[in-house]
C-alpha cells in the first residue's frame, strides 16, 4: 500500500477565493505556489482517492477505482459531481462514506443524478465495515466534527504492513482518536490553525490549533505530519517561527506529492 498527498490545505484551498494576503497573492502569479485542498490517492492494488473537492480535476485524472469521503464539507464532497454524465460519465464508481451521507447523496440533486445514471455505486462504511483491498485494508471511524446535516465524519486508518491515520477534521483530540494515532506509524492529521487567533469568528470552526496539539498528540512514537492548513496558516511558510516549533517538536507539514509507503 502506497499513500500519494493529492491536497494539503482547508477547502478554499490557495489563493483562497477574495483574499489578498501574501500567500494567496503569490500563488495568483505563481503556478508553483497554488495549493489544493487536502485529499489522498491510495495505491493498494486498486486505486482510490480520499476526498473529492472543487479541484479534483487538478488532484486526480479520474483513473480511480473508487473515492471515499470522509465527510460532507465543501472541500471534501462536492468533487464527486465531476464524476457525473457532464463530465467524466463515470460507471458505477464505488463511493464509500457514512451511511448517513449515503442517504444524502442518495436523496438530494444534484449528488441524487450520480445514483440515477448510474455514475457511483454507494458503498456506506462504518468501524464494522471496513474497505477491503488487494493490497491492504481501510478501515473507518467516527471522529467529532461540526456536523450541520447530520452525516458524521470519518477518520480513516490506512493498513498494510504499517498503518497511517488519516483525520484531515476534528473538533478535538479525544482519547479514542489519540489512541488511534498513537498505535499507528504514521499519523496525517488537521493541522487547519496554528493559533487560536488567525481569523474572525475562529470559535465557529473549532478546530484544534496545532501549537496546542503538541502537548496532546503523541510525537515519540507516531511519525506526525499536519495537513489541512488554512490559508492564514504560518506553517506554510517555511523558516516561520511556527515552522521552527513544529520541527523542534518533531512533527511536520505534508507536502504536495509526498508518498508514505506502508508495505
């Protein structure tokens, strides 16, 4: 099983759509500075991809044997409907996700279309069914996450000789999810703030800052890499103070393109 980054920022990804700030400047001149949001490409024999936002069409070309979709935000769901009659006509594309967000694709347009033509197959998931796989296994749970439409969300654990914890959003480093992590090898976590003070109304979006999660997190034995990074985020500069603590603490940033193998 091989992991491939496919995305490492928040939904709007950079430049984020009406903001001018340095970061989402240069990205507006410069190719090589735009970023996506976070989203994996799984490599096990068949190939899947973890999350589908606006920008699949830049994080996947569509050779993919099924998407699983850890929740309904707008940088995680919507990119499915490009797997629709308008653009790749996809056939009976497996799409794994909480039963409740099957029921909502299920029942509400313009996801419904992608169940009548046929476009995805829904698969529903659940920690008692996890996604078996030729090259090693996928196995889901529920993580707290604001969930205005009542579908949950996942956090994954990505199996092969190691395993990987995947929890691109979470409200709070619970015990459950922490113990997660601190079993697996390798640990992709939201990394959405530094600081609890990045933005207005931050108190909305309640993820956990990452210079708080240092204290929770174990870092000893789990190799700790954050993703999901708000585009206010100083971790995305390198050289950062911030950047220089992560380090120190022994965690780090996922890059565009990294690859974690897990055998």
């Amino acid at each position: 099983m091989e992991i491939h980054v496919r995305g490492t920022v928040q939904d709007g990804g950079i430049p984020h759509l009406g903001c001018r700030c340095p970061r989402c400047a240069r990205a507006r001149d410069d190719p090589g500075a735009v970023r996506y949001p976070a989203a994996l490409g799984v490599d096990a024999g068949e190939s899947l991809l973890v999350d589908a936002s606006m920008d699949i069409r830049h994080q996947t070309v569509g050779d993919v044997d099924g998407v699983v979709v850890t929740h309904a935000h707008l940088g995680h769901l919507p990119g499915v409907l490009q797997f629709g009659r308008e653009v790749l006509d996809a056939d009976q594309l497996p799409l794994y996700c909480t039963p409740e967000l099957a029921e909502l694709v299920r029942t509400n347009q313009p996801f419904s279309a992608l169940v009548a033509d046929d476009n995805v197959s829904l698969r529903p998931v659940d920690a008692a069914a996890p996604i078996d796989l030729p090259g090693g296994e996928i196995r889901p749970f529920r993580v707290p996450h604001r969930d205005e439409f009542d579908t949950g969300t996942l956090g994954l654990e990505l199996r092969g000789r190691r395993t990987l914890v995947y929890v691109p959003d979470i409200d709070e480093w619970d015990d459950r999810t922490v113990a997660r992590i601190d079993a697996a090898d390798v640990a992709v976590l939201d990394g959405t703030f530094w600081s609890t003070d990045e933005i207005a109304d931050q108190a909305d979006v309640p993820h956990p800052p990452v210079r708080a999660a240092l204290d929770r997190l174990p870092l000893a034995g789990t190799d700790v890499y954050f993703t999901h990074l708000n585009h206010t985020n100083p971790l995305l500069d390198d050289g950062s103070a911030a950047s220089e603590t992560l380090t120190d603490a022994g965690a780090g940033v996922v890059d565009p393109g990294q690859r974690f193998d897990l055998g």
